[in-house]
C-alpha cells in the first residue's frame, strides 16, 4: 500500500478493484457505476487520472 492515503485507509494512488471496499470507494469518489469503473481500468490501467480521464469520455460519448 502507498503512503498516500485517506482517513479511511483508501490508497489515493492507485484505482484497486479487487477489493470490494475500494470499489465501493472508487464508484463513490467518481461517480461513476462498478461496470464503468471496471471498464475504465480494463482500458486505461489503475491510474485515477486516466481512468477519470476515461469516464469523462464515456460521460461525453454518452455511454452514461
């Protein structure tokens, strides 16, 4: 885990979907569903400006 973290122990730096929680946490923070979360990092890697990045053109595409 990196040094980079929230008051709930949420590692800031690194998008992580194999644990529930941090999805729960991901989803929440971007706004966004699991599927577009899991779709996103499947794309663009576990960067949260890439995958932010990502949403944002679904978002623009329409796709939701």
């Amino acid at each position: 885990m990196s040094e980079y973290k929230t008051a709930t122990g949420h590692d800031t730096t690194i998008v992580e979907i194999a644990d529930g929680n941090e999805v729960r946490y991901w989803c929440e923070t971007l706004g966004c569903t699991e599927a577009q979360l899991r779709e996103s990092v499947q794309a663009v890697g576990s960067s949260p400006a890439a995958v932010r990045e990502f949403l944002k053109t679904l978002s623009a595409r329409g796709v939701f």
